[in-house]
C-alpha cells in the first residue's frame, strides 16, 4: 500500500509543479525509455514470431509418389496405400508415412481419398462388406464414391491427384485437407 | 546455538524473510473458512506435483515424433518408478481438473468474485484456461496413435474459425501434415509456454488473495456495498481475524496430504492409461477419445445439429470465456448469499449437469459404429438355416450391427431393432434399406435381392417376445404369403 501511495504524490508532485529544465530532462527520460523498451521488443519479437511460424512460410514440394503397380489393384476394389510425405523430417520418424484410400473404378479410372473424416480428421475405415466409408469418431458414413452417407460430416471425402505413369499407380502428395 | 542465531538475524536483516513470512503466513483471515475453502490450495499442490513430477519425466522423454513414442514405453515398462512416475502425473492432472472445477464453482456459488476480489476471479478464470490447455497438450505428449489423431482433431477444429482458420490449423499441425516438427511445438507449449503463463497467474492470484484478503463466508442480508466493504472487512479481521498460518492453512494441509496419499496410490495401482498404437498414419484402426476430463466436449462434437456446428465450435469457447469474465464486471456487489442468488445457483447445476450429461454420452458414445459387434448368437436368432438365419449374418456383415441393435447386441447409433418387427411392414423396412434416412445410408446398390429378401425377412421376424407367440402364425402367413420364395417356418 506505502508504495502505491508514494507513487500517486510524485505523479500529483508533477503535475501541479510548472515546467522546468528539470521536468522537461525527467519527461524526456521517460519517453526515451518506454521508446527504447518498445523497439528491443519488437527487435526481439520479429525473429521470434517469424521463426513459430516458419512452418506456414514453408514451401513444401509436392511430389507424384508411386503407390504401387497398376495390376496390383482390382477394378471395383477399395485398398489403403501408404507412400512418403515429399518432405519429411529427418526425425519424423513414423510421421514421414502418409495413408490414403486408392479407388480403382473402371478400367484405369482411380480416385484417391484423403482418409481424414471431413468432419473432424479421424481416420475413417472401409467397411469392405457394407461398402462404407466409417468414422469411429462421430459416427460420420460416406458412400464409395466419398460422397457423405450419414453422420455430421459437412462434405464429403477430400479426393488427392491420382495419375498412372508407366505402369504405376501414383499419388500427388497434398497437405492434410481442412475443412 | 549463539552462532545460528546470529546467522539467521544477519539473514533476515539482509532479506527480510521473517516480515515477508509475517505479512503472508500471517496475514489475517476471516473466521469459519472451513473445508470449501480447501480447494484453492488443493488445485496449486496438484500444479506442484505436476512440474515435479513433469520435470522428472523430462528427464527421460525425447519430444521428436521418432521417439516419443519409444521413450514412453520405456518410462512405463523400464525405468526404475517410471510407471508410478507417470501415473502421478496423469493422476496429478486429472485431480487439477477436478480441484479448479470446485473451486471456481465454489467462489461462485459464495459470489467471492465481488467487489474487490474481481482480479482474483478473472485471474483464476485465466488459470482455469490454462488448466485445460494443459490437460489437452499433455494427452497429445503421449504420442501415440490417439495423440496422434487428436492434432488433426485440433487443427480440424481450429480450421472452422473464419478467414484465419486454415491458418491457424496449420500452425497447430506445424505444416501441411502432422510430422517432425508437431510434437515439438507441443512439447514447448506444454512444457514452457503454458506453465510460465501459469507460474505468472498463480503468482498474481495470490498476490491478490494478500491484498484483498480471503472472502469472509457470506451471509444472508450481508449484501457487499463497494463503498463500505473494505472498511467493514477490516473490522471483522480487527474483532475476529486469525492468522492463516497456522489457524487456517491446516485444513489445506490435511487435505493437500490426502490428495497426495490418494494420488499416490492410484498412480501405483491404477497407473496412467496405457499407450495406444504407435503414432502410425498408416493404422486407420483407430478409436481417438480425448482423456476423461475432454469427454463431455468430444461428446458436444459429436450431438451438435450439423448446421449449427461451425457457430459452436467456434463461438462455444467464446462463450464459455464470456461467461467466466462477466461475472465480476456486471455484478460485483450485492448479496453473496447462495440462497438469495436463484440464478446463479440455477447456472451452475445446468452447467454441471450439461457437462455431466454429456460426459456420460460420451463414455458411451452411442453415435459411433460399434466396431466391436459380433454376429448374433443362435439364441437371439432363433434359426441355423434358412432365409432368418442368411439374414441374421448379413445383419452382421453389411455393417447394420454397429449401429443398430438387436436384443443387446450391436450400436446404438441408429434404433434398437429388437422388434422391428412390430413396428414396420416390411414394405417399410425394404424401402428403409433400400433409400436410407436421416442418418443412415441407402442400401440400395450394394445389397442384391436376394441378400434384401434376408435382411427384410430377419427383421420382420423380430417381435418381443409376447408379441411373437400372440401374432406369429397370422402375421407369418401374410409375410410370406406375399413372398413366396423365402419359405416359411424359421422365425420362432
């Protein structure tokens, strides 16, 4: 409390007092010393905000990942494949894996799926048997084609580029789809 | 003896340790604080048993998505203590939860959020925050495929935030996809950003606690007045104050000593939750649920109208933020008297009771497919053979088990079909099937005639079983008199 006191008589000292050399010497002082505060601050801070949120400044390369050969998969299946983020870690470990569920329609017509529920990111499974997309989350269902089939999933499953390049079945690595 | 003496004078002229303990263990509090005022002090043990206990645990863990996961296992299986270690610390976690929950229920209910102790009430309502920030980065430090999957549960949330939201989701992945640098951002949010907010907030809480005093036990007709208050308040520890220490602080040490024996022995005997899967993008059987203390949350996700989700998500937290810091600004004087405030007793039981609700919802999440459901016994089928038997097993294999029941078996997310019977036509249940319905999909391209025949057929034959010995002979005969091909005969 004594301390609180003290400073409220300065400040009123002040105040009152009429401008002098001295005054204008403390009023100075005070500013130059707020001013300084702020700029070693901002200094500091730059760097530092900009080094947390480098990952968003991050360009990451999107690479076509091979996913296996075009024979591998039968028409009308629904299988995982799992390929490697475009650039990972080196301490990723595990992480640097990536899932998606391939599709093989007709012929050569692929779709890939994100395997990310649209509605809060768990994993959904194929329910082979029921042909059913599931999540174990919220209980959202999507159809084969990914279109949504039950359950609070706002859209349905993200699709990733798929192509077919000499005989193999890729995947364009893609960032994890937000809704 | 003479020479100690002399030491601790020198000392405490040099430091003024024996003033500063006067004018904190001795400051003088009101009378009759009893035991509801033991959870302040409870909640703060609880935070010291988690830096000691996560300091220890540091001492071992490697925060990289590679090895986490590895130095996990061996805190928990190899270390010498380390199962009862991380026990400790889960159980130290759950009991902060649990403490700063009564607490602030009780300096609400008491209204101690009054004036002058306004600051101490939003301080608390800063450290409540933090609490939970902690709960839900120490689960992610866990690492393991739940952990895992919860980031993307978080960015996902954060994702819904207008304009920034994808941004913010990917600064919560650290990147485009959960990797390297994830687990190290919450490592140091968890380990250095969030407790130094914490060590700041509980340093002004308490400070606070030494300016203002303790809020005396309210009474009924004691309405505070802001212009009187202190003065009064002054008085009543002049006529009847005591000093905290010892006349108060021991029932915090009792209590504090309890919580310890008790967390003590549930760390030895019951232990932290064991580790999951491995942190695998690649093992998409995976069942994410946040720790207990998340559940009512994951369950609000979860039974949401869809349209109204994004206004939920993101406002739901604002709201709650809301909620806690009006209290002292719109209402800080008045009686503190729980009985003369109805309302604020009617919002704390629907705030408990909407989180006790929904936290049994979400044990038994009864809006997820109940992956786990196996094929209905003969008993319940009552045929080995035939088109009830042929549909019994589709039941099972086309996925209607895990949301649908039948005679206890298989999820609830859909209606317990236990006699569906009854209720539908089978016209009805075929076009059920066949088109799908609020919440569920449409059958129709997947299933042939046949297996639809099954299906429809096992339902129909689905009756309590009153029902069943009253109604079968007529209702069979029409059933199948209207489907010749599935014979008769197989639904007792």
């Amino acid at each position: 409390m004594s301390v609180n006191d003290e400073t409220a008589d300065t400040k009123a000292a002040v105040t009152t007092r009429k401008p002098t050399p001295e005054l204008d010497r403390r009023r100075f002082l005070n500013q130059l010393s707020l001013a300084l505060s702020g700029v070693v601050a901002v200094l500091l801070g730059v760097p530092v905000i900009g080094f947390l949120i480098s990952p968003l400044l991050r360009k990451v390369p999107r690479i076509w990942r091979s996913v296996g050969a075009l024979d591998d998969f039968k028409e009308g299946d629904i299988v995982e494949v799992t390929f490697e983020d475009s650039s990972a870690l080196p301490w990723a470990g595990l992480t640097q894996k990536t899932a998606a569920w391939l599709s093989r329609q007709q012929g050569d017509k692929f779709v890939a799926f994100s395997v990310n529920c649209s509605h809060l990111g768990c994993p959904v499974r194929w329910e082979a048997n029921a042909q059913l997309f599931m999540c174990p989350c919220h209980g959202g269902v999507y159809y084969k084609d990914g279109q949504v089939a039950a359950g609070p999933p706002p859209r349905g499953l993200t699709r990733y580029p798929v192509r077919i390049q000499s005989g193999n079945v890729e995947i364009l690595t893609s960032p994890a789809p937000i809704t | 003896m003479e020479t100690l003496r002399k030491l601790w004078l020198w000392f405490d002229d040099r430091t003024g340790a024996s003033a500063i303990w006067k004018a904190t263990a001795g400051h003088l509090v009101p009378p009759n604080t009893g035991w509801w005022y033991v959870f302040g002090s409870a909640t703060l043990v609880a935070f010291i048993v988690q830096v000691v206990t996560g300091i220890a645990l540091a001492t071992i863990y490697v925060p990289s998505t590679a090895d986490a996961y590895h130095t996990l296992q061996f805190i928990n299986h190899g270390a010498t203590l380390g199962h009862l270690l991380r026990g400790l610390h889960y159980f130290g976690a759950s009991a902060m939860v649990l403490f700063v929950g009564i607490h602030v229920t009780r300096t609400f209910l008491m209204a101690a959020y009054k004036y002058p102790r306004e600051m101490s009430w939003l301080s608390g309502s800063a450290l409540l925050l933090l609490i939970v920030g902690m709960g839900f980065t120490g689960q992610l430090l866990r690492w393991d495929q739940i952990a895992f999957w919860s980031v993307y549960i978080a960015a996902e949330q954060a994702g819904r935030v207008p304009l920034v939201g994808k941004t913010l989701a990917h600064f919560i992945l650290a990147g485009n996809t959960v990797g390297g640098a994830t687990l190290s951002r919450f490592y140091a949010f968890h380990v250095f950003f969030i407790p130094m907010l914490i060590f700041g907030s509980i340093g002004a809480h308490l400070y606070l606690v030494i300016r203002n005093g303790i809020s005396e036990p309210p009474q009924k007709g004691h309405p505070v007045d802001p212009k009187t208050y202190r003065r009064w308040y002054e008085d009543l520890l002049k006529r009847e104050g005591r000093p905290f220490w010892p006349d108060a602080v021991w029932r915090d040490i009792v209590f504090a000593a309890a919580v310890i024996v008790v967390l003590l022995v549930l760390a030895w005997a019951v232990g932290a939750p064991q580790l999951t899967k491995p942190p695998d993008p690649t093992i998409l059987v995976a069942e994410p649920r946040p720790d207990w203390y998340l559940l009512w949350y994951f369950a609000l996700l979860a039974l949401i109208p869809a349209r109204l989700e994004n206004y939920v998500i993101v406002l739901g937290p604002l709201f709650f933020v809301m909620f806690l810091v009006l209290p002292p600004l719109i209402a800080n004087k008045g009686e503190r008297s729980a009985s003369r405030r109805p309302w604020a007793v009617a919002m704390v039981l629907a705030c408990w009771m909407l989180i006790a609700t929904l936290w049994i919802q979400g044990r038994r999440s009864p809006w997820s497919p109940d992956f786990t459901a196996i094929p209905l016994p003969e008993t319940v089928v009552g045929a080995t053979s035939g088109p009830v038997y042929e549909g019994a097993q589709l039941f099972h294999s086309k996925g209607c088990e895990y949301c649908h029941s039948v005679s206890g078996y298989g999820g609830h997310r859909g209606p317990d079909l236990t006699d569906v019977g009854e209720r539908l036509t089978t016209d009805q249940t075929t076009i059920r099937i066949m088109n799908g319905g609020t919440n569920m999909p449409a059958f129709g391209s997947t299933l042939s005639g046949q297996e639809l025949n099954y299906l429809v057929t096992f339902l129909a034959s689905r009756k309590s079983q009153h029902a069943a010995e009253t109604m079968m002979s007529e209702r069979e005969h029409r059933i199948f008199a209207a489907k010749p091909m599935l014979g008769a005969g197989n639904t007792s």
